[in-house]
C-alpha cells in the first residue's frame, strides 16, 4: 500500500488535487482510500436514527444504503490504526489530507486562494518530497503523481 499525504493550509486545493489523483489512480483499477483530517467537530444529527445510535455511545455505527456504507466510530482512531485497517483490506492507495506533522511522505501545497502565500515550508514538516502552488503546478503535480506511484511505468 502507497501511502501519500497532501498537506497545506486552508484554501491551498488540497481536496481539489486529491480529487484528481483519486480519478487517475481508478481509471488504472486501483482501490483508494482517503483519510482526512479535520479541524473541527461535527455533529451527527440526532434526529435520524444513525445520530440516536450515536448519540447513545455506540462504539461503530455502520449505516448501510445501496450502494455504498457509511462508519462511524468513536472515539477517534489515531491515523496509524485507521492504516493498518486499509493495509489489512488491502487497499492500493491511501491518500491523507492534512496530518501536517505526521511524518509519512508528503507533498506540501504552498498558496492559499484566500489567504496568498503561506509560510508552510516554515513550520519543520519532516518527509516532504515535493511542493506545489496550485495556481501554476496543478499539471506538474499530476506528472509529479504519476510518477511517484509509477503508473506512468504501467500499460493498461
């Protein structure tokens, strides 16, 4: 499993980018996972059924439609677990949003559309491999991309 984390402030097309690599990698057959981290908490609304489960202290709530399920789990697990669980079910590609001071391989965005430039590179993140600022790089991230997780290697 290939694990990258895509980090930067607020507004920088960190959910924009991902995006893009997540089309990439599943145009090639690939499974991704996606981990992302978030500042803030959000409630599950108590008034459905899945919220009063919630509510009432239940460690997973699987919520199961067609299609697709949706977990929650409390409390929180730490990054390393929730990993583990995507390296045990053997996904391809797990692609981190945010984490800034975890220490996996990581590419820094640089700009915020809101904010200009940020000092990101300032702050002593450990095991970054490339920077981008995507108002002029969004197409060297990608090459940058399909290198690092050498489909650029693959005949499909």
């Amino acid at each position: 499993m290939k694990t990258l984390q895509i980090a930067g402030y607020k507004n920088t097309g960190k959910t924009t980018l991902i995006l893009d690599f997540v089309q990439l990698l599943k145009q090639y057959g690939y499974t991704v996972a996606i981990i992302k981290h978030h500042h803030i908490t959000e409630d599950v609304e108590n008034s459905t059924d899945t919220g009063r489960f919630f509510e009432a202290g239940a460690d997973y709530t699987a919520f199961n439609m067609p299609g697709h399920s949706v977990m929650l789990e409390q409390p929180e697990k730490p990054l390393t677990v929730q990993l583990q669980r995507f390296q045990n079910e053997g996904v391809d590609f797990v692609l981190v949003e945010g984490y800034k001071n975890e220490n996996y391989s990581k590419i820094i965005l640089t700009h915020s559309f809101t904010a200009g430039d940020t000092d990101i590179n300032e702050i002593g993140l450990t095991n970054v491999l490339n920077r981008f600022d995507m108002r002029y790089d969004k197409d060297n991230a990608m090459n940058w991309f399909k290198e690092w997780s050498n489909i650029s290697n693959e005949n499909v």
